[in-house]
C-alpha cells in the first residue's frame, strides 16, 4: 500500500513537472538564455536523481554495478532525449515569445483565383464578360486597363 501511494505521487509530481515545462519556461525564458536554462535544468536533475540513487543505496544496503558502455549508452540517451529535444523546444519558445502565430494554409494565389471565381459565379453567372461589363458601367475599369486586359489574353493565347 505505501508502495502504490509514493508511486502515484511521483507519477503526479512528473505529470506536473513534464506538463507545466512549457508555459514555465515561456516566462523563465524572457529572463535566461535557452541554453543557460537547459544546462541549468540538467545540473539540478543530476544533482537530485544523484541524492536518490545515493539514499535508495544506503537503504538498501546493495552496490549497482554500470559498465563504462552502459555510461555511454546512458550519456547518448541523456544528450538526443533530453539536451537536443528541450534545446530546440526553448529555442522555438524563445523566438516566438509570447505572441500567437498564424499561417495560411494555402498560398494566396490559389486563394485569390477561389474567391475571384466564387465572385464571379455568384453575381455574374460564371460568365466573366458580364464582371468585366458590370466594371466598365460602373466605371472602374477605363480604356486603357480593357487594352491592357486584351493585351494580357492575346499573349496568354500564344
């Protein structure tokens, strides 16, 4: 039973600490470096997971034996897991601070033709003589700008 309750406390506590990372480091961030904060953050984890392994060994009263391999695999792990993975998240966080950031999903081009053909369909019947007749009365379109449309479908053509 005591074994279950400190092991749902712990899940707990790295539940919080894994889920609140974020949006602490958004305003911790603001202050520090990211790489300051990552080495920060990576000093204070080995100093604590160092007092528990040193506390669960006295109590246990058993040496664990590491391999120089294991040490390796362990410090490759730790570099790609943790330093690579978090550096580039505080980096991200770091540029793009505390604002919101937008993107269209499709290029302007594509969306201009859409609306401009949607425009078309629902006022003028899919017929673009009629948009460019309705310009012309409504005197938004001059001469020279139907010259240049001509101009614009003859090269078009060829």
């Amino acid at each position: 039973m005591k074994q279950t309750i400190l092991g749902a406390i712990c899940l707990s506590l790295a539940a919080s600490i894994w889920g609140g990372m974020y949006v602490v480091s958004k305003y911790v961030l603001d202050f520090v470096p990211p790489l300051t904060l990552v080495w920060l953050r990576f000093i204070i984890a080995f100093v604590v997971l160092y007092m528990i392994l040193k506390t669960t060994k006295r109590k246990q009263k058993t040496t664990i034996q590491i391999n120089k391999k294991d040490w390796l695999l362990f410090a490759w792990i730790g570099f790609i897991g943790y330093f690579v993975s978090i550096t580039c998240q505080f980096v991200g966080t770091k540029l793009f601070g505390r604002q919101y950031q937008y993107y269209p999903l499709i290029g302007k081009d594509v969306y201009s033709k859409a609306s401009i053909k949607t425009l078309v369909k629902s006022y003028f019947g899919g017929s673009f003589s009629e948009a460019v007749s309705f310009m012309v009365k409504e005197n938004s379109l001059s001469i020279e700008d139907l010259e240049t449309l001509v101009q614009q479908i003859k090269k078009g053509k060829k």
